[in-house]
C-alpha cells in the first residue's frame, strides 16, 4: 500500500543549494591554497565556507526533525491544532493552505463524519501540489472524504457561511502579496457558518508581520466576527518544539486562536 508523503517545511531543494555552495566553496578553497593566493581570498573562501556548511547542517537538522518519518514535529504541529478545534465533526472542514494536504487528512481521519475541503496557491516554493493531495489522501483512506482545490487565501472561492469549520496553520505569513494578515483572518472566517468552529495557527507573537495580535483578537471579538475566542501565546512551547527550533526567524512567537463563530 502507497505510504503518503507530506514532504517537509524546510524544502528539499534548499538543502540541495545550499550543499552545492558548501562544495562550491570547498573548491574555491582549496583552488586558493593550490595556487598560492593571497591570505585574503583564502580566509573569505574559509569564512564563506563555514557559514554555508553552518546554514545547511542546521537547516538539515531542522529537515530532519520536522519530517513525518524521523522526527514527527509536523505532525505533532497539525495535532496541536486538530486538538484545539471545537467541533462535532459533522458537516463541511476548511482547511486554508492546505499545502501536502497534512492537516486536512489529519481531521479527515480524525472527524468521520466529516466532509474535508482543502485549498491551496501550491506556489513554486513549495514541493507541494493538487496531485499530492490527493494521493495522501487515498493513501491515508479518506479519499472519498476530502477534496482539494487551487485557491487564493485572499479571496476565497466559496459563498459566505459555507463550512461548519475551518482551519489553517502556518499560512497567513506566506501570503507576501497581502500585509493585512487581519484581512486574510477574516477572510477565512467569512466562509465560516456563525456558531462554527475555527482553529488558526501562525506566527501571531511577531511583531514584524502582526504588530499586536492581542488588540487583532480583541477587535474580532469586539466587531462581533466571532462569538467566543482564545488566543494561546507561543504554542511552540505547549508543543514542545526544541529550543533550537524556535528562534526568531524560525519557529518562534507561534500563536493559535480558536472558538465559535
């Protein structure tokens, strides 16, 4: 039986360049000790060298770690927030940016009863795609179950109040073409059905990307687009992400909300 694959968040092509620059600069170096250059151009090509050898045995780490075979913390992320969403599992799931389709087999699996819709831009970025999807699903059994579709976490294909849930996780900063990160919140929420349940997971804690997100969670209370919401602070730390892990540019200041439309 085909195994799925969810491939992984550091893509496996940035370890592919950034092994080639490590041996791109191990040749420089040695071309300069052969042939006698200046000390200069031998302590850059060192210096060069140990930063991108540096850069990709951490990256690797960071592959390796996150993988679903090996160290599981992609996983253990998507079951973090299944394990938040407040729902019966009967109905319509939205899964926005649904990427390899992880998240939205997970709750597949996970509500029975449920209908499981992803959608995703699948960007060149990635080493995701439709065709991944759905072989993960079929791969997972749940293929009958859930369905997946090129989309814009901008503008959402679907009439409002269309699902009974939705989720995300580790989208919304993806989204270069739209420093609203507030807009694309409820944009997601806009296809929720009032008194539906919602689970989002982003980088929520980064100042950079979200100023203060705990005036974002009081005003969509307050604006009356949610009814009920809880906003965990550095959920990396209620995962237990290694230390290494979560740093500042990395996967530091995570942040979910969830509650009731």
């Amino acid at each position: 039986m085909e195994k799925p694959n969810y491939g992984n968040w550091v893509p496996t092509k940035l370890l592919i360049l950034l092994a080639c620059g490590s041996a791109a600069m191990l040749a420089l170096l040695i071309l300069t000790l052969c042939f006698h250059l200046s000390w200069i151009w031998v302590i850059l090509s060192a210096l060069v060298l140990v930063i991108t050898l540096g850069m990709f045995t951490y990256m690797f780490s960071f592959h390796k770690k996150l993988s679903f075979e090996k160290g599981g913390l992609m996983g253990k992320v998507h079951a973090f927030v299944a394990d938040h969403l407040p729902w019966d599992g009967k109905g319509k799931l939205l899964d926005v940016g649904c990427g390899a389709g992880a998240l939205t087999t997970r709750a597949a699996k996970r509500f029975p009863e449920a209908q499981c819709h992803g959608i995703d831009y699948w960007g060149a970025g990635w080493d995701y795609s439709l065709q991944m999807c759905e072989r993960n699903a079929k791969a997972e059994g749940v293929a009958d179950r859930c369905h997946f579709q090129k989309g814009d976490a901008n503008h959402l294909d679907f009439p409002d109040e269309t699902f009974d849930a939705v989720v995300s996780n580790f989208v919304y900063h993806e989204v270069r073409n739209n420093p609203d990160k507030e807009a694309l919140i409820c944009e997601t929420l806009r296809v929720l059905k009032k008194g539906g349940s919602f689970a989002l997971q982003d980088l929520f804690g980064q100042k950079s990307i979200y100023r203060d997100f705990d005036v974002t969670v009081a005003r969509l209370k307050a604006d009356g687009i949610v009814s009920e919401i809880h906003y965990v602070k550095n959920s990396e730390k209620e995962i237990g992400l290694p230390e290494w892990m979560a740093i500042p540019g990395m996967l530091a200041d995570i942040g979910l909300i969830y509650g009731k439309k």
